[in-house]
C-alpha cells in the first residue's frame, strides 16, 4: 500500500490515504458557518488531501464545545455547510463532517477567552454527562436522564440525515477526546447504576445506539466513521483491550473505520506526547478487531506517514496541526514520495522540480 493509493470504502472512493482531521475553528455565529470557514476549508481541499473532515459540529446547540462552534440541528445549519462541501468537490477531495456532543467539557468561550465558562449572559447553557463529576475545574454538569439520552440518539440520528442530503460524503461520530460519547463509556467518568453505567456492555450502550441510528439513517454505501480514546492513559480507566472490544462490536453495527486517537477524558493523564505515539494503537484495532482505522497524533512527515500506510498499521492518516501550518501538505508530500500528477493546474507551477527531488 501508499500513501497515494486510493482506498474504497462502502460505496466512496477516496483518492489517497492523507486526510484532514476535523478541527475546531472557533468562528461560527450561533452554531452558523461564516466566511472563515469557507476559505479554511478551500485551502485544505486545494491541497492535495483526499478527505477533509469538518470540525466537530454540535447535533444541539448545548452539544457545542464553545460558543462559537459549529453546528448541525438544523436544516438552515445544514443548508449553510453546502458551499464548503461544493467546494472541496470541485477539487478532487472528499469530505466528511464529525457529529458531536460535547458534554461536560462544553459552554466555554473561543480560545481568545482561555476557554473562559460561558454562562447564560453570553451565550452559555448548563453542561450535561453521564454523571455529575465536573472536567477538571469546569462547572458539574447534570446528569443526563434516561429519556434525554434517548432524544440525543435521535438527535445524532437527524443530524446524519441532515448531513448527507447536504452532500457529505463521509460521517465521523466522535466518541473521543472526553466528550460525551467517552464520557459514557469510560468508567472513570461514568457512576451510573443504570442500563447505562456500570458493565462494559452498559457503559458503551449509548454509543452503539447512535451508531444503530446513525447506520439506519443514512445510505448503505456511505462511509461511517466513529473516532474514540483507545486509551484513557489513567490507572482503572479505558484501556486497547476494551477499545479492540468495543471496535469489534461496532464492525458488526455498520461502522467503516475506526478513528484512533487517545485521552482527554481527564486533565492530569500521563500521555506519553511523541512522533506518532498512537500509531500502535491504530495498529492493534486494526489487526484484532479486523477493522480498517486510521492513525493520528504528530504524524508530521511524508516518510512517516508513508512508513505506516506501507507495513499495514493503519489505513489511512489524520493530520491535524501539520494541515494548519501547510495546506499543501499532501502536494509536498507527493512530490518528496515521487508521487507525480497530484498538483492542480492552478497550482502546478509550485511544484518541486524533479532536479530538485
């Protein structure tokens, strides 16, 4: 395999295995797409990557991360994403958006503000879990009723509808990051005595039921994604062993790929921070679990995402912080790889030399 091998999923052909991880931009008005989010998105889909993912977009307005994140409970919400969707079609890329609650680790402000609490004066709303244990020092969140849980399925499940009559190519539901879905299945954060606490069957209840409703709602062929925490990196937390499980169960729900990325959950966790360091996490869900995943977390250089499409540890590459400081990574990087063809007309004459290679 290669980096720029095509990978068929469900009925999607993606041009390459390089992709854009969603990532919050902090710049939406009442959970509206603006300006900034058009030209963001065209720079990345000008670039070379195969998929793009869209930041993780809130299926209520208390499911945001900060007041100024994106959102997709409407279908005036839904309707606005359209031209970013266009966009990136018209250059070869396709696109995907990330469903999210956020939880207890929601109603703050954008980073300008420290991720200063919002309260109801500036646009807050009173956070909500799987039970009350606050983030760190945030507020304590309430914990979320049975009903509730079971209007939010619903509400990921319209949000999916919404997002494909738009166009997306691509669902991610996010389940990582200590957001709510994690906050559920995880048992550090998760003291519930119900059907959806205690046991491993319990605990991730609530996120097979989305990704039931979720799978139902949306066209067979299309890609289904869910992005979790492999690994809490926390004493009595979650652990690969559980994730390996959980991925399992969730191949035979209708999911495509498992996005692998870690922690989050809790602010003092011991993450061993290094080039690549959940690589092998990517690795272990996909050969036990026997699920296509893609890897992410300072994958930063043509060789080394390269190095982990070639001996099989993951399918394909997120790339987060490296696409903000270089949207043409994946130009670049084919130019380095000996990859020819992938520049743009519009673009070609930026092209390393072959001399130069």
């Amino acid at each position: 395999m290669h980096l720029f091998q095509p990978l068929k999923i469900g009925d999607l052909t993606i041009p390459n295995r390089t992709w854009v991880s969603p990532m919050c931009q902090y710049s939406a008005v009442e959970g509206l797409v603006q300006p900034w989010h058009l030209m963001h998105h065209a720079s990345l889909a000008s670039g070379g990557a195969g998929l793009i993912f869209v930041e993780a977009t809130g299926i209520v307005p208390e499911g945001r991360i900060s007041t100024s994140c994106l959102g997709i409970w409407s279908g005036l919400h839904a309707q606005a994403l359209k031209p970013i969707i266009e966009g990136a079609h018209s250059m070869g890329a396709k696109i995907g958006i990330q469903l999210a609650h956020a939880g207890r680790k929601g109603s703050v402000l954008e980073p300008a503000a420290s991720f200063t609490i919002a309260d109801s004066s500036n646009g807050g709303w009173q956070s909500v879990s799987s039970s009350p244990i606050p983030f760190n020092n945030m507020p304590t969140p309430r914990e979320l009723a049975i009903l509730e849980i079971e209007n939010l399925v619903e509400d990921f499940g319209l949000a999916a509808q919404r997002a494909v009559e738009v166009g997306f190519d691509v669902i991610e539901i996010h389940a990582a990051h200590g957001y709510l879905l994690h906050q559920f299945y995880s048992p550090l954060s998760n003291l519930r005595t119900d059907q959806y606490g205690g046991s491993f069957a319990a605990r991730t209840r609530f996120l097979r039921e989305v990704v039931s409703k979720v799978r139902s709602v949306i066209p067979t062929g299309t890609p289904l994604f869910v992005r979790i925490s492999a690994t809490d990196w926390m004493s009595a937390g979650w652990e690969i062993e559980q994730s390996i499980l959980l991925a399992t169960e969730l191949k035979e729900l209708g999911v495509d790929l498992i996005d692998v990325s870690s922690g989050g959950l809790v602010h003092n966790a011991q993450v061993p921070v290094a080039p690549g360091y959940q690589v092998e996490l990517a690795s272990a869900i996909r050969a036990d679990a026997k699920i296509s995943t893609s890897a992410v977390g300072l994958i930063t250089e043509p060789a080394q995402a390269q190095e982990i499409i070639e001996t099989g540890k993951a399918d394909a590459v997120m790339l987060g912080r490296a696409m903000l400081r270089n949207p043409r990574w994946a130009l670049n990087a084919a130019d380095e790889l000996g990859v020819p063809g992938l520049w743009p007309r519009q673009l070609a004459r930026g092209a390393r030399p072959k001399s130069a290679s």
